[in-house]
C-alpha cells in the first residue's frame, strides 16, 4: 500500500500527461488518501453540460464519479494502474445547476483483479446529489 | 398516414426538440424513430476530450450518450407530450469506445403513467457492441416543471 501524502498523491497526479476527459471536467484533486483508497476532487459543472432544463446532464455527472472513483482506486498503487469499470450505476437524487462540484470517492473492497467503489457527488449547496457504484478490474498503463 | 409516414413525422419534430447544449457537445443526431418496434436510434461523437489515459472513452461519457439515448425513446415513443428525469442508470462496458461516431438504440422496455423503464446498446463507430445499459426513468407531463434531472 502507499505512503504517499495527500500531498504528494496530488503532486502525483497533477504531473501526469494532460488526459481529454479530466481537462473537459476541470478536475482538480483536492484530498487523497492513498492508505484508504479514498479522494476528493472538485469539478467544474458546465453550462455546456446542460440539458434544455438548465441542469448538468446526468452522463456528465456519472464521469465525474467514474473518475472520481478511479482516483480512489489507483491511488494505494501510485496512480501506475487504470481502472475500466466494468459496470457503475448512478442515481440522481436532485437535479444539479452549473458551478463547482465536489465528487468523493472510495474502495469498497479489493478482490485479486477487480474492485468495488463507491461514489458520492454535491451540488453546489453541499447537497448530496448522485450517488454511484461501480466495479472495475485494474489494469498497469503500458508505459508504467 | 401509414407506420412509416407516422415515424418519419415523429423523427422530424423529436430532431427539432430543445435538448440543451449538452446535445452540441456530445454530437447527438437522431436518426431512427420506430414506434411499432419500440426503439429509437441515435448517433453521438466520441472525441478526444471524452478520452481517459488509456486514449479510448471514459466509461461516464458512454453513460451519457446511453442516458441521452434512453431519454430520446421515452420522449418519442411514449404516449402523450411528456417531461423526462433519469432516475437511475445502469451500465455494462463490454468493450472500449475509440474516436468516431457511435450509434446507440434504445427501446422503450414498459412505460406506466409516471414511470418508464428503458434499455440501450451502444454500439462503436465499426458496429461492433461496447456498451449496454438500462434505466428508469421518471415521467411527468409537460410544462409540469416536475422534471429536474
């Protein structure tokens, strides 16, 4: 498991090659723990994300938790691994206006290969708004 | 007015229906609507800026064009105008998504009085299945401002 502080998995992360989706999504990590498998990350809720009724659409929501998510998985191995989901559900509790987002996500359990997350995502008021889970199997990235 | 003269209007005015700029950035373009089947189809784009490091679809951004795409089938398919909020959704990733233009088609599983329930497929820019999905979707007749997704 890592040692790594918060601090430095986010100095980490910050390093790494810029990737479209965390780019589209503003992610910015605030608070890992990579003894736990746990993060934090803001987000930046779009109005290009919206759909007619003014709220961010649903899809964009649930790849703020699939990264989310992912984060809290990778980091007890130094972010080397990628994490496919292979399945995630979401469900939306309250609908989400534009403005900056908080996504928390942890490790439920590690089985060999795969893993079990879980997500949580707030409005803007620090509501609970979506909550997902997913499983995933790690993968190395080919250049690690 | 026959099946098809009956889709082919329905295509029309569900292609002229406001989806928000959320529909600019994911591509949508709605192709197919079959009322007697059951199922609508759409295309959507997958670019670089839905990518993961891997240089393939973040599995969020499949959920999204699915999402949209289940939302496509009960606006079209379903009786009477209506207002639509995505309850729940869930997603299998059978294989990952490159850049191009994957087509997604939905059916319209069941649909009560507030309640829809809906499944989609979406399928690569080469045809090939990556993803499949359902969802429940809640119903409210329109300008009832009782949708908020």
């Amino acid at each position: 498991m890592s040692e790594m502080t918060s601090a430095q998995a986010i100095a980490r992360l910050t390093k790494r090659p810029p990737v479209g989706a965390t780019e589209l999504l503003a992610s910015e990590p605030l608070e890992i723990d990579a003894a736990l498998g746990w993060a934090r990350i803001a987000y930046l809720g779009k109005p290009e994300f919206c759909n007619e009724r003014g709220f961010i659409h649903g899809g964009f929501l649930s790849a703020m938790l699939d990264e989310v998510m992912a984060m809290a998985a990778t980091a007890p191995r130094n972010f080397d691994y990628v994490v496919p989901a292979l399945g995630m559900k979401a469900s939306f509790l309250r609908g989400v206006e534009p403005g900056r987002l908080i996504a928390e996500g942890s490790i439920i359990k590690v089985q060999g290969r795969e893993v079990y997350l879980a997500g949580e995502l707030f409005n803007g008021a620090g509501e609970l708004a979506v909550t997902a889970s997913a499983t995933a199997r790690f993968r190395k990235l080919p250049w690690k | 007015m026959n099946d098809q003269e009956m889709d082919s209007r329905e295509l029309q005015r569900q292609q002229g229906r406001e989806r928000g700029p959320v529909a600019g950035i994911l591509g949508h373009r709605l192709l197919v609507v079959d009322r007697a089947a059951s199922y609508i189809e759409a295309e959507f784009r997958a670019e670089a800026h839905f990518f993961n490091p891997m240089g393939v679809m973040q599995g969020g951004f499949t959920m999204a064009m699915l999402e949209q795409s289940m939302l496509d089938a009960v606006l079209a398919l379903a009786d009477g105008r209506c207002e639509v909020t995505t309850l729940e959704i869930q997603c299998n990733f059978i294989a990952a998504v490159g850049p191009g233009a994957p087509r997604c088609r939905a059916s319209l599983v069941r649909q009560g009085r507030s309640t829809a329930f809906v499944e989609a497929r979406l399928f690569d820019g080469g045809g090939a299945l990556a993803a499949t999905s359902t969802s429940v979707v809640a119903v409210s007749p329109e300008g009832s401002g009782q949708g908020c997704e």
